[in-house]
C-alpha cells in the first residue's frame, strides 16, 4: 500500500490535462528539430521529415553519402516509462518497414540494390522553464530489416 501512495502525485488530474492539451507535440517537435540539427552538423543530407502513409511514418529521410538513412527519433522528458531507446516496439517496426517499403516504390528505387540503413535517435529532454534538450544519442544501423 505505501508503494501505490508514493506514485499518485505522478498521475493527478492535472498532470494528465496538461500533457493532454499538446505538450507531448511540442516535446516531439523539439526533438524532431533537434534531430534534423544533429544531422546535418554531422554532414547529413536531410531530405525529407514526417513522411507519412497508410501505416506508416518515418520521422527523418537523409542521406550519408550514398546511403540512404531512416531515422526513428525518440524524445522522453522522464524515464516514468522508460528511455527513448526502450520504447521502440515491434509493431512499430513493422510500421516502420512498410514506410521504408513504400518510400522506395514512390522514389522508383528498389530495397536490394539501394545502400539504406535505419538509425535512432534517442534525445532526452528538461520541461522545466520551456522544453531543453539534455541528451542526444545516435545508434547507427539501430535496426535490420530482418528484426520486423
């Protein structure tokens, strides 16, 4: 019984409002444009960001040198359900691949001749006095298409 009254202010009414009415958005948006900076400080060629189908987004297209680069981006202001790099889940893999999937077809490119990795980054964020980025990490080749 203590455990459960410890963690109740985490999940009050009004926490729950706040985070409801957008923030959740704007923490995305910050780590998403902050992503794209990392990129392109790196030398990344950013082609395209949010590209989304049916069943699917890809939150960065870019490319390093020859090979194209998909990137997820994950932004957590708390590890209350985990780090950025935990909440990857199988079915967003595969939403994921079929993102990819159908980027190639609309580019007329195919998967087995085109140079593509996927890559994460994980940014971890402060909420306090407007959103501050904390942490960037950068996993190359995070995924394979093999683990969808």
């Amino acid at each position: 019984m203590e455990w459960y009254s410890i963690f109740i202010p985490l999940y009050t009414k009004k926490n729950k409002m706040r985070i409801r009415n957008g923030n959740h958005r704007a923490i995305g948006d910050v780590g998403e444009e902050s992503a794209i900076a990392f990129l392109e400080k790196e030398g990344y060629e950013v082609l395209q960001h949010n590209f989304c189908v049916r069943g699917g987004e890809i939150d960065i297209i870019a490319k390093d040198g020859d090979v194209y680069v998909f990137v997820e981006v994950k932004t957590r202001h708390n590890a209350l359900f985990g780090t950025p790099e935990e909440s990857i889940s199988p079915r967003k893999l595969r939403c994921i691949q079929r993102a990819i999937s159908l980027y190639f077809q609309q580019k007329y490119l195919s998967e087995f001749d085109t140079d593509f990795r996927i890559d994460l980054i994980a940014i971890e964020v402060s909420v306090v006095n407007g959103v501050r980025v904390e942490e960037i990490r950068h996993y190359k080749n995070a995924f394979l298409f093999d683990d969808f």
